[in-house]
C-alpha cells in the first residue's frame, strides 16, 4: 500500500476558509527541470477547475519549485474538500500529486 500514498503531497490536507484565495506551491525536490504543469480542481468527483482556479492567472516554475494558479475556496463550499490534481513533467518523467483541501465555513468553531 506503500505507493497509494505516495500520490499526496507531504503538506496535504490543508484547510481553507470559504472564500479565501491562496497559491500554493508543489517542490519537486532534488529536480533538475519542471515543465508543462496542470492542475484540475474535483469537488465529490466533479471537476470544478473553472469556479474555483483562477484562469486569469498562471502557473509559474521556478526551478523545482511549481507555483499554482490560485486556488479559491468556493463561498458556499464550507464542509466541503477538494482534490486537486497536480501534473507536471519532471526531469522528463509525467508525474502527478494531489492535494487535499478541507474547506472550512467562516462560522465553523472547528
């Protein structure tokens, strides 16, 4: 079962609050060249990429460090997770990691 969680990314999950709107950043560490990335937003299988990935922004590589477009916290998402799917081409090699976000609503105490 080793390789099941290999997929997720170190950091994962990590919470948001509805509405909030964050870039976050995927480290291929020990990479020598990052291309082509991708990244898809799933909300209970529907993807959502649209509505919740800033399409007037861009994703930016800096070595082997991957920086995402926005990823924003629907309002009316609180209780909700997303997964997204990060692929990038790594030292020549398709690679792809998830991210889970567990969405958290502004009124929640928990």
């Amino acid at each position: 079962m080793m390789a099941g969680k290999t997929v997720w990314l170190i950091d994962s999950p990590v919470s948001m609050v509805a509405g909030e709107q964050i870039a976050y950043s995927v480290d291929w560490q020990g990479a020598t060249s990052v291309g082509a990335p991708t990244a898809l937003v799933y909300r209970n299988g529907v993807d959502i990429t649209a509505q919740a990935m800033d399409a007037g922004d861009a994703h930016i590589i800096t070595g082997s460090v991957l920086t995402l477009k926005k990823l924003r916290a629907l309002d009316a998402d609180g209780g909700a997770s997303y997964v997204v799917m990060i692929a990038a081409v790594v030292d020549g090699n398709q690679e792809r990691r998830k991210l889970l976000v567990q969405v958290v609503s502004p009124s929640a105490e928990t």
